[in-house]
C-alpha cells in the first residue's frame, strides 16, 4: 500500500491535482468556523448543546454539506445547488426540451449547468431568508436590533442574505474548479469532507461513554465497544458488496461483413446495478420525515400549556409518533425509501430508450427479440433487482436507529453505522480511486485496488 501511494505522489500531475483538491476542502472547511456578523457566537454554541431544533438541522446536515444549526457564511451548504439539480433531472422527464438538451451530449449539458445554477441563486435567495427569519433571529446580537421593533434591522437581514447566498454560490464554484482542476467530483467531496469532518467527535463520544468495567449505568461496556467495531466493519463491507453489485445480463453482437473480413459476432454482458438508485431515495425520505418533526415539535410544546382534552391527546400523540426512534416514524422511514427507490430507478433507467440502442448498435439479449420485447425484459429484470436495493437501503438506514435504541448509543456515533452519511462516503470514496487509478493505468502502474 505505501508503495502504490508512492507511485500515486511520484506522478507530477496527479499530485497537482490531489494538493489542489486537499487545499479546496480545507477553504470549504474553513468556512464553517466563520459566523454570519450577525449573530451571538455564545448564544449558538449554548443552543447546538442543547439539542431539540438543532438536532434536526443535524441531520439536514448530513444531507448537504451544510451547518445549518451553527449560522455560519457557509450554513446553507450546497442545499440549493443539489435541490437544484434533482429539480432539472425530475424535470427533464416530463418537458420535452430538456429532455432533449440532456441528448445533446456536452452542449446540452452546459446548457442545464446554466440554468442550474440560475436556480440555485434564486433557491439560495429564498431558503436563506427563511432560515435567518425561523432560526437564525434568535441568535441576533443586540447590537444588531432595531430598537423600536426589538427585531433584526433590515439592512444587517439584507447583508445575512447575500453573504449566505454567496457563500452557497462560493461552495458550488469549488466544486466545479475540483471538477475542472482537481480530481473526484467536487460535489460529492464537499459532502463527503463534511460527513468525515463528524468522525473525530463521534469518536471523542465514544471514548467518553466507555468504561473498563461492566455493568456501569450510562456507559458502554468493553462487550459493547467491541461489538460496535464489528458492526460497523462489516456494515461498510456489506456497503460495498452492495455498492458495486451487478446484474449482468448476455448480450451478443450481430456478425456483419467489413470487406472479406466477418466483424463483430462476440459476446458481452449488460451490467445493471443493484442499487441503481443510490442515495437519492434515503435523502429524499429523510427530507420529507423532516417535516412532520419541524411542524409537530412546536405545536406539541404549545400544547403543553394547554386543557386536557382530544385537541392537547391529539398533538402530543403525533408529535412521538414522529420522532426519530419512534415505530411510526421507522415505518414511514421504510415505505418511503421503497416508492422513491422505484420512482428514482424509474426515471433515470429507460428499459426502451436501452432496447433502441442495442438495436441501433447492431446488438442483442439472446431469447429476446430487439425492441419491445428486449424493453420488457429490461423492465423486468430492473423491477426485480430494484426490489432487492430497495431492500438494502432500508437496512442500511435503519441500523443507525436500531443501534442507538438498543446499545444506548449517542445518535452522532450511531449515525456513522449506516444511512446517507456511509453510503455517500463509500460512494464517493470508491469513485475518487476509480479517477485515481484511472490516471495509474494510462501510466502502466497497477491500480490502487489491485
């Protein structure tokens, strides 16, 4: 292994790249310890302890590279600009004249970057001003106050504004210079340098929580410990088995004649993933149960204060039925992770517009007519093997919760054991080898995994 980063830091190129890279991260990161002028450094800190909203907006966190419960320039993270881009891929199914840009090859991806990123300012514009109004007024130095209203003056709201639209727009243009200049997809390793960014605490916790002896209330014992560290060994193995499982399906060229010469005839497979969907069905599950959680907590402490009666039963009985650990919440968690798995697998996999090209290319799936009859095959078999990643991800997302429930385990370090947060970063981490080997062979080395 230390040779093959020797080889890796030993090519002047690769290393440029890899410097630049590390060196845009560290901006990105740098970022979050920098708060908007607005607010009370102390009075943050106090409430990100404290837990309730911001446990939430944790969460949020692990979704998008942001920091949004510590108001800082780089709170909203890449939010808009991936809210943004799933926007246009949903829309590009349904409006012809995306759907035919996306067909144009790099053209027509420029194209949709433009328009991307229009959205994203104005998505940046609008999520910014509803996060200083709902969240981030309420850690407003006074000096900042209107003294006859007691609320934030609007020119300093205006400058909160612009500074956490600039900074969005900041984070995406390091994401395409690493697309550009570095190596990885800059989205993808900003979301990802954010997840790793949480390790060193979550393992401070667990140092804090564990005890040499057994049977000591509130603590982890050494049974524990070790379990936790097998568990999570072989949750990261089963994530890349998953990860990089395939559904190969045989596929054979049709001969044709090339002057005297018979050409082509040879047999290859069709590769389908398992997960074909990836992670886009957990974020969008975890971002709707958001929701519930944002709309029932307040009314539920509301409630408090008020009779006993159906109304105070009512609301009180919702606002558990959402918490995180809660069954409700778990079997909402599940079901959705289903649909989106088969609605996302839906639109981004044609079974007709793959038929049309294997027939274009003068191939074909033994037993299978091309056209029709290959699509339904197609449809089939990815209706099948979604089934089996819809599976997969449903586990992986509920391990976190099961380990927090039934280990007593803070949820910052059961997060780490499954979720978005570990398929992003095994995702992400298997591509940035893949770019890095990619330049080892063209060079005639052996790649990293070899």
């Amino acid at each position: 292994m230390f040779e093959k980063l020797r080889v890796v830091w030993s090519i002047p190129e690769l290393r440029r790249k890899i410097v630049l890279t590390l060196i845009m991260l560290a901006i990105y990161r740098v970022g979050f310890q920098i708060n908007l002028p607005i607010v009370d450094a102390e009075k943050v800190r106090i409430s990100t302890n404290a837990g309730g909203v911001g446990d939430i907006l944790k969460q949020v966190a692990i979704l998008s590279a942001s920091q949004l419960q510590n108001v800082t320039i780089f709170g909203l993270g890449i939010m808009p600009y991936i809210s943004a881009s799933i926007i246009f891929q949903l829309l590009g199914s349904v409006i012809p004249k995306l759907d035919q840009l996306q067909k144009e090859g790099e053209a027509g991806r420029k194209k949709i970057n433009e328009y991307t990123r229009y959205a994203t300012v104005f998505l940046c514009l609008f999520q910014s001003g509803v996060y200083i109004n709902s969240y981030a007024s309420q850690f407003v130095a006074a000096q900042f106050l209107s003294p006859a209203t007691g609320e934030l003056m609007w020119s300093w709201w205006f400058v909160a504004l612009l500074t956490m639209t600039c900074g969005t727009v900041f984070l995406m243009w390091l994401g395409e210079q690493i697309d550009e200049y570095g190596i990885g997809n800059g989205i993808s390793l900003l979301i990802m340098a954010g997840i790793l960014a949480d390790m060193p605490s979550a393992g401070y916790q667990l140092l804090q929580r564990a005890s040499p002896t057994l049977g000591e209330v509130g603590k982890i014992d050494p049974p524990q410990v070790l379990l936790l560290v097998l568990m999570f060994i072989g949750v990261v193995a089963g994530t890349v088995y998953i990860t990089l499982g395939q559904r190969r399906i045989s596929m054979q060229s049709a001969k044709h004649m090339r002057g005297r010469k018979v050409m082509g005839g040879g047999r290859s497979y069709l590769p389908l993933k398992v997960n074909q969907a990836g992670v886009m069905p957990i974020i969008f599950a975890s971002s709707l149960l958001i929701f519930p959680m944002l709309i029932l907590q307040p009314i539920a402490r509301m409630a408090a204060s008020w009779q006993d009666g159906l109304g105070k039963t009512l609301v009180t009985s919702l606002a558990s039925a959402f918490e995180r650990q809660s069954f409700i919440y778990n079997l909402a968690f599940l079901a959705l992770i289903y649909f989106f798995c088969y609605f996302w697998t839906a639109i981004t996999f044609n079974p007709k517009d793959m038929a049309d090209n294997l027939k274009n290319f003068g191939s074909f799936i033994p037993g299978y007519r091309p056209g029709k009859r290959t699509a339904d095959y197609l449809e089939k078999v990815m209706f099948r093997i979604t089934y089996v990643g819809a599976g997969f991800l449903a586990l992986i997302a509920i391990i976190p919760t099961l380990v927090a429930t039934w280990l007593n385990v803070p949820w910052g370090i059961a997060a780490f054991y499954g979720g978005t947060s570990l398929l992003i970063a095994v995702s992400v981490a298997f591509d940035l080898v893949q770019k890095i080997d990619s330049h080892l062979v063209m060079r005639n080395y052996k790649g990293l995994l070899e």
